[in-house]
C-alpha cells in the first residue's frame, strides 16, 4: 500500500488479496473511488472505478 500512497492516493479499508494482485480502494484529490491493483512487488498496474456494491460505497 506504501507505492498507492506515495503516488498521491488516500486508502481506505483493508487491502483485499486475490490470487496475483492485491485490491485497494483509494481516491485521489477528493475524485472518485478507485479501485488499484497492485502486483505482489507493489507496483500499481491497474486502476478501475470502484464498485458501489462490492465495495459498500453509498451512491
């Protein structure tokens, strides 16, 4: 989570493992929710917009 927070990101819950990466929810400058895959080195390779539902943001 260290590289999500240096490259600007505020991080919210707990990081969710899967198999090959890693799933953190973090917004940026008060943006909308992201959700960031980082590999198992730390590097960020992915960002999504993140999912109300799966994350349990409200609307």
């Amino acid at each position: 989570m260290l590289e999500v927070k240096r490259a600007g990101w505020d991080v919210s819950g707990k990081p969710e493992r899967k198999p090959r990466h890693v799933e953190v929810l973090a917004q940026r400058d008060a943006g909308d929710w992201t959700g960031a895959h980082m590999d198992f080195a730390g590097a960020i390779y992915k960002q999504e917009p993140a999912s109300a539902e799966k994350r349990g943001l409200s609307s």
